[in-house]
C-alpha cells in the first residue's frame, strides 16, 4: 500500500496539486487495505504533497484500519460530530500555502461534499484524479492477480452449483439461491453483482431480472454471476441448453463462442483495445446478427466488478501485461432467448490466460 501512495504522492508533486481527496470505496481500499461501506458517513483520505496522509473514518470503525495496516494520521468521529470540522482543524496544523490545485474524484465525490472540501481552497484549481487512479489500478501486481484467481474459481463453481440445479419446473430465483446459498457456504460473502439466472425467452434481455418463471423443456438457460473476495471481483457468463436444443440455437450459440474464441486470440500485449470488439462484432454481424449485439465486447476488473478500461470499439488505448478484463459477445432475440459466453482474461508476457475455466462448448442438460 505504501508504495501506491508513494506514487500518488509523486503525482501531486509532478502536477504541483497541493492535495488530493479520495472517498470511493474502491480507491481508499486501493490505497489503504481497508474495504468498508460507510454508507451515508463521510470516508476518505487526503494525501499531500509534503506530509503524511489522513484518513477520516467513523469512529467505530478506526480499530479494523489500524488492523488493516494504516499507521499514518487518522482521524475518527462519531455520529454526532462533524468530521469537516476536524478535518479543518489538521489542515490548518498543515501551514498549506499558497494552494493553486487540489484534486478530487469529479466522477463520484458528492456536490456537497465537494463544496465543503473546496471551502478550505476557495482559489485552487480542481484537478480530476481519476485518470491517475484507473491508470495505477488498471495494471494488477501479482498479489491482486493471485486474489482475482481465486474468485474466479468461486465464480466457476457458482455455474457448475447452477446447472446441477437445473430441473424441469424449478424458477429461476430458486436456482439463483442455490447458487448463492452453496458459495456462501464456501465462505463468499457478497456477490460482485445481482446474479442472474434466465430461462428461456428471459435470456434474450442481456441485463433481465429473474423471477417465478420456470424452466421448460428447450429453454436456454443464461448464468451470470461473480463474487467479491478479499476485495476483488469476478464475472461470469455462462448459457446451456435443457433436455434439447433446436437448429436456431446451436447456430446463435457457435456464433457467440466463435466471436469470444477469435476476441481472445487477439488479446495480447500492443493489441488496441477497441480491436478486441471489432474482431467480435465483425464475425456476429457477418452471420446476420449484428443488431442483435448492443453492448461493447467487456469491461476491465479488479476491484470494480466494472472498472477502466471500458472495452468498446472506440477504445484507442493499448493492451499492457498485468491488465485483466471480461470478453463477453452475446446474441439477444427478444421474446426469443438469446446466448452470452464470458470469461475474465490476464494479459501475460506474451499472450493471455482464461482465469474463468467452466467449460464453454454447448451442453445439453438432460435431466
């Protein structure tokens, strides 16, 4: 963690920003090992660029932050305390002078949050630091690769719990809650995402929401699912057939494995990001179903479930080693079905790895 704030410490330095304000969950977890959801109270760190960092945190929480390793200015509040006024309080014992930029998350710190934090710079220039934050986070060292591996085989695990499920009449929340009931009892205690269990015509909606429909004969069935462990996301999409499987539907179904399989081919280190959803839509759009594909190729992972970059076609940036993302095509036939296959890839040395391994040729579930 320290070297992370290291390197924000020397990007404030190299854009002469005075301070820098983080209170995303996912930043402060980044920059601290500390992973809480403060809900409606006020989290964050401030960093400097001389001095040493200050967390603010509720009061009842100060003991597990300590525990997780900060050692570095803290300051705790209850509920019937304003932190801004302690905050301004160590501002002050700071001597800042002469304040010409600050920076803050622009994406997600509140409007009134911001107005108080900006009431103790009223003249400084506001930088964004997303940019720097997706820029340090979008490249995993080997301890968060190690962490992502093993919520990918919880991830795995949650479809192969789903397909054993799978019997003629249960519901698709049934099968939903097997799948998060048996994972919890392999110590998972939050998903990255509401799992999403689809049967039939339902699978043709690619976010749609499971309900009391039941499971017939010929439907596709479409998991999609990911765990959050020790901080860390994965994210699954899986689709199989029950008891039979028309013409119609291997075809949609060779379709999307044959655009996944050529997508990750091209998943190496110098490849342009947005080619990695061209090489897919192109082989989708070529078998007459190009409308029928509206979402971009996937999105990065790590911390987020959806986090930098965002994989579209338009992406002009470069694939770097350590990077890890989800390539997910997917057909969609409204009131018909429709099929998605997703996996979470590393980007190694020289190539990739599939860090998702369930099986992805078409299975008949015969039951």
């Amino acid at each position: 963690m320290q070297k992370r704030l290291e390197a924000l410490t020397a990007w404030l330095n190299d854009e002469n920003i005075e301070v820098a304000f983080l209170n995303s969950t996912e930043n402060v977890y980044y920059l601290s090992n500390f992973y809480t959801d403060p809900h409606e109270r006020l989290m964050g760190i401030f960093v400097f660029k001389h001095g040493q960092p200050l967390f603010v945190l509720p009061a009842m929480e100060v003991n597990q932050l300590k525990d997780a390793g900060w050692g570095d200015e803290i300051i705790g509040y209850s509920d019937h305390e304003n932190p801004w006024e302690f905050i301004q309080t160590s501002l002050e014992s700071r001597n800042l002078q002469q304040v010409e930029a600050v920076a803050i998350e622009k994406e997600v710190l509140s409007f009134g949050r911001s107005e108080s934090f900006l009431t103790f710079f009223p003249e400084a220039n506001v930088i964004s630091v997303e940019d720097k934050l997706n820029e340090m986070r979008v490249v995993k060292d080997d301890s968060e690769i190690a962490v992502i591996k093993r919520a990918t085989e919880m991830a795995d695990y949650g479809v192969e719990v789903g397909i054993d499920a799978l019997r003629e009449g249960i519901t698709e929340m049934e099968v939903l809650a097997k799948i998060e009931y048996e994972l919890k009892k392999k110590g998972i205690r939050e998903m990255s995402f509401s799992t999403m269990v689809l049967f039939g015509e339902k699978s043709g909606d690619p976010h749609g929401n499971p309900g009391d429909r039941k499971l017939k004969p010929g439907d596709m069935v479409l998991f999609d699912l990911g765990v959050v462990l020790d901080g860390y996301c994965s994210d699954i999409t899986r689709t199989v057939a029950f008891q039979s499987v028309t013409e119609k539907q291997k075809e949609i179904y060779n379709t999307v494995l044959k655009a996944q399989l050529a997508s990750l081919e091209a998943s190496k280190p110098g490849t342009r990001i947005g080619d990695l959803d061209k090489v897919a839509r192109d082989i989708i759009t070529e078998a007459g179903y190009g409308e029928y594909f509206p979402h971009r190729i996937g999105h990065g992972m790590g911390i987020n479930v959806h986090e930098f970059p965002s994989m579209s076609h338009l992406n002009d940036g470069i694939l770097k080693e350590g990077m890890i993302y989800t390539i997910e095509p997917g057909i969609y036939l409204p009131g018909i079905g429709g099929v998605r296959i997703e996996d979470d890839v590393l980007i190694t040395a020289d190539g990739y790895e599939t860090l998702t391994k369930f099986p992805k040729d078409l299975q008949i579930i015969e039951k």
